[in-house]
C-alpha cells in the first residue's frame, strides 16, 4: 500500500491521467473478486491504482520460484505486494492455488483474478478459464 499511494499511485495518475468506470460496484469492505481482462502489462499496475482497497492478485506460481538471485528478488517482491502464487499447470494443483484465494477472500480481502489465466500475447481477449467463476461460486464472494 505504501508503494500505491507514495510512489506507483501518484505518478500513474499524473502521467497517464486513467479514467475509471465501475469504481462504485467495489464494496468497500468484506471479500470480493475483481475479474479483469489482462491484455497488457500496465493491466497489473492501473487496476490496484484505481481500486482504494488492496487488491491481492494470484499470480502466477514461476514468479515465486524462478531460481537464481533475480528469482529471488523478483519472488520477494510479489510476496512483498501480497500476490498469491497460482500454479497454473490444472487438475490438483490449481485447485490447491484458487484454496489459497478462497482462504483470502474468507479474511475478507479483496481478490484479483484475470480469468484467461496469462496476458494476452497479443493484445486480443481470449477465452476465459473456469476458476473465477469456481471461485465465486465457492466462496459467494461478489
């Protein structure tokens, strides 16, 4: 939170002026799931700007476990930011990981998801991933 408001927040919004639609369906309080299109990298930056709650993204397990010291310190960065690491390979073991954003959301937190399950290669909108809705359905999280 630190970063949003004192440093990524502030230049975000000076540089790139976004304009946000729907702020108003976010509760303010209790769990919920922000379900976003991920076609580009800065999708990772102006959402959770634009958002006043944490937003607790499940991100994807290799950011927690590339080896090496830049694995490291990029895995310390997004436990530094709250991600939750998602394995993405199916079956148990993204089951294991939607746990972990279930277990989240009964903290009351508010939960970041992008639905096709990677960015976009190249910047079109693909089919979406059963998950999201899994975990709504789980969990009653709006």
């Amino acid at each position: 939170m630190f970063l949003k408001t004192y440093v990524v927040g502030p230049v975000v919004n000076l540089v790139c002026r976004p304009t946000v639609v729907g702020l108003e369906n976010v509760p303010e309080h209790g769990p919920a799931i922000l379900a976003s299109n991920h076609l580009s990298v800065p999708d990772a930056v102006f959402m959770p700007v634009a958002v006043p709650r944490q937003v607790y993204f499940l991100a994807k397990s290799e950011y927690f476990t590339t080896p090496g010291v830049k694995g490291r310190v990029i895995g310390a960065f997004f436990k530094a930011i709250n991600q939750i690491p998602m394995d993405r390979r199916g079956g148990t073991a993204s089951a294991k990981s939607l746990s972990a954003g279930g277990q989240a959301l009964a903290e009351g937190k508010l939960i970041g998801i992008y639905p096709e399950g990677t960015r976009s290669p190249d910047g079109r909108l693909y089919k979406g991933k059963i998950g999201v809705a899994r975990l709504a359905l789980e969990t009653g999280a709006p």
